[in-house]
C-alpha cells in the first residue's frame, strides 16, 4: 500500500470523528467533559502527525521546502497543537466549547489542505517503489499486522 493511502485511510476516520464531536459538543454539559473529548482528539491527533512527521514529512523537508507550497506544514500541526492545549486551561464551558469547535475546524483545514495539495505532490514526487516502502514502515509504525500491499 502507498503511504499516502494509508494516510488518506487513517483521515476518513478522523473525519468521522471531526463529524461526531461537532454534533456532540453542543451537548456536552460541563467543562470536564469538553477536556475529556479534547484529550481523546489530541491522542489521536497526535498519532497521526507523528506518522506524518516521521514517514512523510523529515526525508522530503528538503524537496517540499524548494517547492515552497508547504513552508506552513510543520507550523499547521502546532496551530492545532496549541489550539488544543488552550482547551485544557480554559475556565468557562463556553469558552472551551467554541474552542474545541475551533480546533476541529482548524483540523479539517489542515486535512484537507493535505488531501488536495501534499499527497498528490508526494505522489508525484516519490517512485512507486518508495511510497509503497515507505507504506510498509507505515504498517510497521501503526502495528498493522499481517501484509499490507
Ligand atoms: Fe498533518
Ligand atoms: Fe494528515
């Protein structure tokens, strides 16, 4: 499997989940339950942009770098980060709701801003034979098991 496949695997879950904790949060009845749910997202968040990080983003820094359309990548995940982290000191249940909100916005962006620009590029950049190796690491990262091709 290409690791962009796998990738874009792993965002139709996480758009799922953006789907969900919208319809979710404007019954959310305290502030403890905001941060539980922003806990949650900010695992998987993290996961995810971890993978990215280490099978997408460090060997091709130098090649996306000269191309200049994603000068923002690195910056986009701690956008997200921080907007996550604001959550966890947040006093009122307004206020962490509209920023919780705010971080799956953000998220979506991020997303799909990945889904039409740095996947495609990746695709047009890298061999078959090294996306697919790097999709083996992917397997190997996320614990896949059985053969994935
Ligand atoms: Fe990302
Ligand atoms: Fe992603």
């Amino acid at each position: 499997m290409k690791i962009t496949d796998a990738l874009r695997a792993e965002h139709i879950v996480f758009h799922n989940l953006f789907d969900h904790i919208e319809k979710g949060v404007p019954r959310l009845k305290n502030l403890h339950a905001v941060q539980a749910v922003t806990a949650v997202l900010e695992g998987v968040l993290e996961d995810h942009g971890t993978v990215e990080n280490n099978l997408l983003l460090e060997p091709l820094e130098t090649s996306l770098g000269q191309i200049g359309h994603l000068e923002n990548f690195h910056e986009e995940h701690e956008v997200i980060d921080l907007a996550l982290r604001n959550i966890k000191s947040c006093r009122s249940l307004k206020n962490g709701k509209t920023l919780l909100l705010r971080a799956v916005q953000l998220s979506r962006q991020h997303f799909d801003k990945e889904e039409r620009v740095v996947f495609p590029l990746i695709e047009k950049q890298l061999k078959a034979k090294t996306l697919a190796a790097l999709g083996a690491r992917w397997a190997q990262q996320r614990d896949v098991s059985g053969t994935i091709e």
